[in-house]
C-alpha cells in the first residue's frame, strides 16, 4: 500500500482507488438513479469527468453482476455495503478486499439478505428452499434483470463470485492508472483540505473533536464520486477520510444549514405573508418598500417578515440603492431545505 505524508494528514492511495473501483460499478449500472438522487436530495449533479475517461477503455460490465451494484433511491448498492462493513481504510489493499469475497462462504446468503431485509435477518434466511426464495424476490417489485440474475447466483455463484473479483481487478488497475495521473490534482485537493478553516468544517460534519492530532490521521481522495465524505476511526485520537473533489462545497453548505429542521420549513412555507414575499423574490429582487406596495399591506408588517427570512438565511441582501435595501431568494437555504425535508419524509417511507 502506498502512505505518505501529506502537509497535515497522512495520504493513503489505496482506500480511494478502492472505493472508486466499487463506484464507477455501481454507476455502470445504475448512473441514472444516482443522477436522479443527488438533484432530488442536493440539488447538484456529480461530475462525472473521470467516470467518462475510465469507461472509454473498459469492456462491457457482466449482466450477471447487476445484483452486485443496482442501486436504488438513496441505497448503497450491495458491494458498497460489503466494502463499507469489510474493508480497513487504515491497513488493507484491493488484494485484501478481493480475498475477503473469494474466501467469504456467505456471501451469497449475504447478497439475497440484502435483497429480503424486510423479510430475513441473519439467522433466517434459508437457502436450502429455492421455490419460496424464488417466489418471495418475484414479489420484490425488482426489474426484471435483477430478479433473473439473482436466481442465476443462486445456481452459479462460485464462477460469478469469480467473474466479479476477475471484473473487479480489471477496473482497479485501470482506476490505479487514473490516480496516478492525476497526481497532482489530488495534491492540491489534499493541500485544500488541510487547510485550518475546511478541516473545522470537516471535523464538525463528521462531529469529531478539533484537538486531535491531525498527523496521525489518514486521507484518501475519490475522482469519481466528487461529493463523497466518508470516514471511519479506530479510536477517538486516528481517523481515516475518503474525500471527492467537491466535498468541500458540499460539507460547508451543509454545516452553514445544520439548524434547519423540519418544522421551521413548515412554518414558513404555511405562513401567507412569508410564503408571498418568497413568491416575489423568487422573481426578482425587491426592498421592502416595494413589496409593501404590490402587497397591499404596512412596510412595518415586510420589515418584520423580512428580518425573520433573513436572520434564518432564507432571504440575503442583494444590493444597496441608497437607503433601501433590495432582498433576493437565498437558494443555497431552499437547497438545504430539500435535501433536510427529502431525508426526513423518507423515514415514513418503506
């Protein structure tokens, strides 16, 4: 494995080259759900430049391992679950991970767990009965090609277990490549990163203490997915972090928005007043003395409404004329918003 150090942190290759390899799969299958997800979620779209350059040289990826990487909503795919619950970000390599798989004699319990969750714990699921198995992923409302191939594992899963580390090896050296051609654009991700201001920001997304000692810590970068943040400790003095190339934006708006909750979103987008301020924001910038005019009320009343808005960063300052101040939509709050409202709402939802 190749460690070295960095200004701040200790740079490990390997745990994002990893993570990558599993990524650009999982893409390979499901790219249009995880596009869909991110501008549902976050209201942004993942780069997907070096997905691009990987792909141009790549064989087409096996049907039957679309059980390994279809993803749905916002769900791990089942090998990004397996690499997250299996793989050492501090110590192993792809060989590491590959002969975990190879030598796992459950896998193939694991993978249709993951499938039956709502059905089957760990010490329920029997294999043993292919019909009830069979009839009980009929009833999954899964596409057509997974349920297919999930029972073609069934029957066939030593070669397809082998097919996939033989798959899997092929994308990592290809992605091995692509890290270290692009050197030095993780050189400089890594050196934004150890800057004072992003790591209290990182340190407060992941809700780990500043005192630290940031030496002993471990940093990896991922090209493919540009908005990951992941990170795993071995006790509260050495963590591990895998970083996409925008994570930064991503961390920042989050933390600047961590105070909005659900109901403040409800009570603002239910109030008559609040909600036609937004509306005339939502098009165009106005001061308060405007809005009093088009609205037919006091300019006390918009003032009042406004200063609420703007203390909790719904509406900002856009510009100054004189005495007035002209008001504009804060989209990065209304983006937040939807990703806070969407996490939420999903827990009602099976």
């Amino acid at each position: 494995m190749q460690v070295k150090k960095c200004e701040k942190m200790i740079y490990n290759k390997e745990a994002g080259c990893v993570y990558d390899t599993i990524f650009y799969c999982m893409l390979e299958f499901s790219k249009e759900s995880y596009e869909k997800y991110l501008a549902m979620t976050f209201g942004v779209k993942n780069s997907l430049e070096f997905y691009e350059e990987v792909k141009k040289e790549r064989p087409a990826l096996p049907q039957e391992l679309y059980p390994f990487f279809f993803r749905s909503n916002e769900e791990w795919c089942f090998l990004s679950q397996y690499h997250w619950e299996n793989f050492n970000n501090f110590t192993d390599s792809y060989i590491d991970f590959k002969n975990k798989i190879k030598a796992d004699k459950d896998i193939n319990q694991k993978l249709f767990r993951y499938y039956l969750k709502e059905l089957y714990d760990k010490d329920t699921l029997i294999l043993s009965n292919p019909s009830k198995l069979f009839f009980e992923i009929l009833n999954l409302e899964l596409d057509k090609p997974i349920v297919q191939q999930l029972v073609n594992f069934y029957y066939n899963f030593e070669s397809i277990i082998n097919n996939l580390t033989e798959y899997l090896q092929y994308v990592y050296d290809k992605i091995l490549e692509l890290h270290v051609n692009s050197h030095q654009i993780i050189q400089d991700t890594i050196k934004k990163y150890s800057s004072k201001k992003m790591l209290s920001s990182i340190y407060a997304f992941c809700n780990i203490k500043e005192n630290i000692d940031i030496d002993k810590n471990i940093i990896s970068i991922s090209l493919i997915n540009t908005y990951l943040c992941l990170w795993e400790y071995t006790n509260e003095e050495k963590h591990g972090f895998i970083l996409g190339l925008d994570a930064d934006e991503f961390i920042a708006s989050l933390i600047y928005y961590k105070n909005i909750n659900p109901e403040w979103i409800g009570k603002i987008t239910s109030h008559p007043v609040k909600s036609e301020i937004l509306e005339y924001l939502r098009k165009g910038n106005y001061s308060a003395t405007q809005l009093a005019e088009i609205m037919y009320i006091s300019r006390q009343t918009v003032n009042f409404h406004l200063l609420e808005l703007k203390t909790n960063m719904c509406v900002r300052v856009a510009e100054k004329r004189g005495a007035e101040l002209l008001y504009s939509i804060n989209s990065k709050f209304f983006e937040a918003a939807q990703f806070i409202m969407n996490k939420h709402l999903n827990k009602f939802i099976k």
